[in-house]
C-alpha cells in the first residue's frame, strides 16, 4: 500500500481519489476528451452490435427504475 503524508498506509481508494485529483489537476478538458474518444474506438473494435444492444437495454432498464422510483416518492 502506497503511504499518506503521515506515514500511514493509506487505501486503494484513497490512493485512487488521491491519483484521479493530480490528474485532473494536471490535465485539461481536451485530455479527457482525447482518452473517452480512444476508449470508445478501442471498444468498439473489441465489440460488436449485441454488447451495445445488451448494454443498452440494461441502461434502459435501470434508467426506467429510477424514474419509478421518483414517481413513487
């Protein structure tokens, strides 16, 4: 485990928060636009058209709880 400024072992979600606001610290809008963009073709080539349907029925499904669930409260 990666150590805090204390010398106390911190966790892996802590190390990752810690890692995530350097970065964002230190790169622009156009730096994650570029990866998202890279991220996207990548998996598009690894992927055909059923693991978009799959994945797009799945986040149909979810998308139509949460609004059951605001309708219901």
């Amino acid at each position: 485990m990666a150590e805090n400024n204390n010398n106390k072992k911190m966790s892996v979600e802590e190390a990752g928060r810690k890692g995530g606001e350097t970065t964002s610290k230190n790169h622009d809008q156009e730096f994650y636009e570029e990866i998202g963009k890279k991220g996207g073709e990548t998996t598009s080539k690894n992927h055909d058209k059923e693991f978009y349907e799959e994945i797009g029925k799945k986040g149909g499904e979810e998308r139509g709880r949460q609004q059951q669930n605001n309708n219901n409260s």
